[in-house]
C-alpha cells in the first residue's frame, strides 16, 4: 500500500476523534447554560396583615378555581434551594382532603407546614410552630381545623364512651380532652364540629400566648390565626386572630 497517498487507520481515527470532540463540545456549552434564576412574582409578605391577606386571596382562588399555582417550577426550584423566608407557618390535620399548599394556592419555599391528628401538639410540635416566627421571621401562624374531622370525631367518641384508642391514637385523644370538655360545656346540635373548632381555637389561643412566641404577637411581629376549612366549598373561614 502506498502511504504517502492514502492515511493510515490511526491518522483517520483521530481526525474523527477532534471533529467529534468539537461537536460534543458545542452541544455541552449549549446544555450547561444555567437556568435563569428565578424570582417570586410577589414580594415575600413581611407583616402579619400582609402574609394574611396572601394567604386568604390564594383561598379565593382555589374556591373560584382561578388558580395561579405560583411558584411551581425549575427556576423557583433554583430560587429556594440555597436559603428559605416562608411567609406562614401552618398547623393543619393530616386529613388527605386539606392541604394547605393547595387550599391557599401557595408555591415552593412559601410555607411551614406542620400536620398532625386533628391539629394536636405537643413539645415536637409546638417547636416545629415555632421555628419559622424565631429564626426567619415569618410572621403569621395558622393553626387549621376542618369540616368532618376523624380524628377528632375519634377522640369525641373515644371520651365520651370511656373507651381509650388502640396504640398511639390515645395521645391524640388525650390531647383533644380540652377541646372535648369544652365542647360539652356549650353544647350545640353537632358536637363533633364544636369540639373541632374548639381544638382550633385553643391550639392558637395556647401559641399566641406562649413564653416564647407572646413577645412576637406583643410587638406586633407575628400573628397566630385560628382557622377553619370547609371540605364542602373549599372556603377558609376566621375563628379567632385574624391580623388587622
């Protein structure tokens, strides 16, 4: 064979090597392109009033069904990922049908969510509650009850009928008695959504006036709402707290 007039393997091998290269290259410094960064389209709320009247118009949306899903994507995923400024801090039920991010058409990093058996706390919990108000600021609280509690409907019966809950149930139970024995004392056709509203209203009452987070509320920092979903409508309705 002539090799001066034909390339051997290796030389035809190598060329192809750098013209692949230079492809590859392009197309990596074409995809490594970060994303945009992404930015809220709302200023983060930065007053009990404010984060307030957030929360309830992104109830408003989600009863009319004119949603905005704010916050939802890759850019807002970017945003949060390295520093997090919730505006709210929400205790709710563990009850499939209320979650809070969806009932207040809220987005990525915009609240504290804590969620327990008819919104029972203890130590843990009420610690959790606390984080937000003590290290970034966030200035409201919204301890959430609902329409048709099971776990609330369990403890009733469970008290009433002097028949303790299997397991770790019976914590929630003995956690609920206030909101029971408070319930029985005003009476009402639906005992039941007397005792779940009672548990609301208690539960904030209990957090606003606490040694840590009564100073917040004191100067006006922080807000402890107490609030009650409709599983019907999907309306938030005020018990007790609301920020004027």
């Amino acid at each position: 064979m002539d090799r001066a007039g034909h390339p051997d393997r290796r030389t035809l091998l190598a060329g192809g090597l750098v013209v692949a290269s230079v492809a590859l290259a392009g197309c990596s410094s074409t995809s490594a392109t970060p994303l945009a960064t992404g930015t809220s389209p709302e200023a983060r709320p930065t007053t009990p009033a404010a984060a307030f009247t957030r929360l309830m118009d992104g109830n408003k949306r989600w009863v009319s069904g004119d949603l905005q899903h704010p916050d939802r994507d890759p850019n807002r995923r970017q945003f949060v990922a390295q520093k997090q400024e919730p505006f709210g801090a929400i205790l709710s039920c563990i009850d499939s049908r209320v979650p809070p991010e969806l009932l207040f058409d809220t987005g990525l990093g915009d609240l504290y969510v804590m969620r327990t058996g008819g919104e029972a706390i203890g130590p843990v919990v009420t610690g959790s509650v606390e984080y937000g108000p003590m290290t970034s600021g966030t200035p409201l609280i919204v301890v959430l009850g609902h329409q048709r509690c099971g776990a609330v409907e369990a403890a009733y019966n469970s008290i009433r009928d002097g028949k303790p809950l299997p397991g770790n149930l019976e914590a929630i139970a003995k956690a609920l008695r206030p909101a029971y024995e408070q319930a029985v004392r005003e009476g009402g056709a639906d005992p039941v959504e007397s005792m779940a509203r009672a548990q609301v209203k208690l539960t904030a009452a209990d957090l606003r006036s606490n040694q840590d987070l009564a100073p917040l509320v004191g100067r006006g920092a922080l807000a402890v709402v107490g609030a009650y979903y409709s599983l019907d409508t999907g309306k938030v309705e005020v018990l007790a707290g609301a920020p004027s």
